[in-house]
C-alpha cells in the first residue's frame, strides 16, 4: 500500500506539472527586452531611434565641419582638424540601420496586415528620411536588401538607385496618407498621427532629395506641397529627465562629455556678432537675438558655448532658453 500511495504521489505531481507546463508554454519572456509589440508601439521606438541619429553625433560633426562649433577636447579636437575615419561613424549606422529602418520595416508590415494604411504611410515616410541620409552621408548603401534577417550581407545600390527609390517609397506613403484608411495613434510624438503634416513632410523630403540629385524643378513643386508653416516642422519633443528625454545636444555638452564641444573660435557665431568685421547683418537687422538664442559666453565651461539654458531647469528665465535647452524641441 505504500508503494502504490507513493506510485499515485509521483503521478498526481507529473500531472500537476505537466498542466502547469502547458499554462506557462510562451511566456518565459523578459520584460525588459520584448521580442514583439504593437504597430503602435514599434511606431514610438522607432521615432526615438531616429532622433538619436538625426540629433546625435552625425549633426556635432557636421556642426563642426561647416564651422558653427568647435571641437574643443579629446577626440572632437580631431574633428576640429578635419581628421576622421569610418569607425567614427558606425553607430550612427547601426542605429539608423539596426533600429530605425529595421523597426520602421517591421511597423509597416504589421500595419499592412490591419491594412492600416495611415499607419503605413508614416513607417515609410519614416524609412525614405532614414535611406536618404544613409545614401546622402554615404554614397552607396543597402536599401532592397537592408535590415532583412534573409541576408547577412545585404547588397550595396549605387547612390542615384537609392535615391530614386526613396522617391518612389514616398509617393507610396504619401497615397497611403491620403486614402483616408487606418486610425492613428498618440504614441505618434511628431505629429500624432496628423495624416495631412505627414503628407507635408513627404513632400518636403521629396524636395530636398531632388536637391541633392540636381532636379531642381521637380524640388521646387515638392517643396510648394511641402511643410510651409514653421509650426508645422518634424520637432524631436524633450523635457528635463537624464537619461530619458534630455535635448540629446544638452546632455552631450552639459552632462554627458563637457568641454568637447563648444563654439570657442567658430565662424557661425562671427556671422551674427555686430562686433565681428565679418558680421552679416545690415541696417534693416539685428542679429543678436539669434546669437544669443544660439550661443552664450561662459555658461557652463567657459569661452563662448552652445546656448544650452533651460527655463524652469537651470534656473533661466524663459527669456534666456536657449537653443540647446534640456527641453528645447529639435528639428528634424
């Protein structure tokens, strides 16, 4: 009898534990790095990806390069003096590749499922701004074969095949945004869905990668059915959380890398400043609110800076917010 109770023990347990397996099949996921989620969601990661690439370290480069700031410590002081090289670049690409085009791709295929076309349209809007930086920035980039798990090596197209094909991608979007199919979403942080301020950024895109490919006529139409009302701009939203939504500009030179990035010797602010024999200014303006609103002497580190003051953060009245502010929008 006792074998037998113990016998009918194990076999009570095997079931117990079988039935629990089959509650819990599927469900042994980390939270904290999810393998899925909604259109809409996809949507919202996707949109902070690009403002890390459009606002990071691609645009303190090309800030320097043209000369409106300065590479002042460490490894930016080689980019004062013009030395750079392919590694400098890599995580702009992995993070406009990996997780920009990547998320972008995968949010229009699951909106097309729901045959969300308002939906559809932004992904590739989305796409057509990230493949024609790639292809501006680089030349010659993967665009059929990119972000695709179907292959490793993705093929490389010739610059002028990508940029046609971003035009063909964003007269696509700007049918979907048009068709008046598909609901939108709040987790949109650009224009929430606002399928008529998409349609107007499609155009402006279309316009300015016409510019680059010399077609100048066809830019000036794109750009009549652009975005024509400042209010209207793509503006990267930010608050005053580290670590969170900090003005990416803001974290860099205030928290994150002090001192590497100023604007000590930089042409840009001579332009504005009346004092400078190359000031551009003339009787009818005055250029010194825009100095100020982009630049301040001795903020933070010392020399002329990037005007980073915050109202209702770094004590600032809102008269003195500058540009680079812990909250100030970013255009994109």
């Amino acid at each position: 009898m006792k074998i037998k109770y113990i016998s009918m023990v194990l076999l009570t347990g095997l079931i117990s534990l079988s039935a629990c397996k089959k509650l819990t099949d599927g469900l042994d996921v980390n939270p904290n790095q999810p393998t899925d989620a909604p259109a809409d969601l996809q949507l919202n990661g996707t949109e902070v990806a690009s403002i890390l690439v459009y606002e990071g370290n691609l645009a303190r480069i090309g800030g320097i390069f043209s000369n409106s700031f300065s590479g002042s410590d460490r490894q930016y002081v080689e980019y004062e003096n013009y030395n750079s090289n392919a590694p400098d670049y890599d995580d702009a690409w992995d993070i406009l590749y990996g997780n920009v085009i990547s998320n972008a791709k995968i949010g229009e295929m699951k909106a097309t499922e729901l045959n969300n076309k308002l939906q559809m349209g932004i992904f590739q809007v989305i796409q057509a701004q990230a493949f024609g930086t790639a292809a501006s920035l680089w030349g010659d980039v993967p665009f059929t074969e990119a972000s695709s798990s179907e292959f490793a090596t993705p093929q490389f197209e010739a610059q002028a095949d990508v940029y046609a094909k971003v035009q063909t991608l964003l007269d696509n979007a700007i049918a979907n945004l048009s068709s008046g199919v598909g609901s939108g979403t709040s987790k949109d942080i650009f224009f929430s869905s606002d399928a008529a301020k998409w349609v107007a950024t499609a155009y402006t895109l279309k316009a300015r990668y016409f510019l680059h490919t010399k077609n100048y006529a066809l830019a000036i139409a794109a750009a009549q059915q652009g975005i024509l009302n400042p209010a209207n701009n793509m503006m990267a939203p930010h608050g005053n959380t580290y670590n969170s939504d900090f003005n990416v500009y803001y974290s860099f030179t205030v928290y994150d890398r002090p001192v590497y990035l100023t604007a000590d010797g930089a042409y840009n602010p001579m332009l504005l400043d009346a004092s400078t024999s190359v000031y551009k200014g003339n009787a009818k303006t005055n250029e010194g609110a825009r100095l100020n609103y982009l630049y301040q002497e001795d903020i933070y580190v010392g020399g002329l800076e990037l005007n980073s003051l915050s109202a209702d953060f770094d004590g600032s009245g809102p008269d003195d917010t500058g540009f680079f502010g812990s909250d100030a929008k970013f255009p994109l």
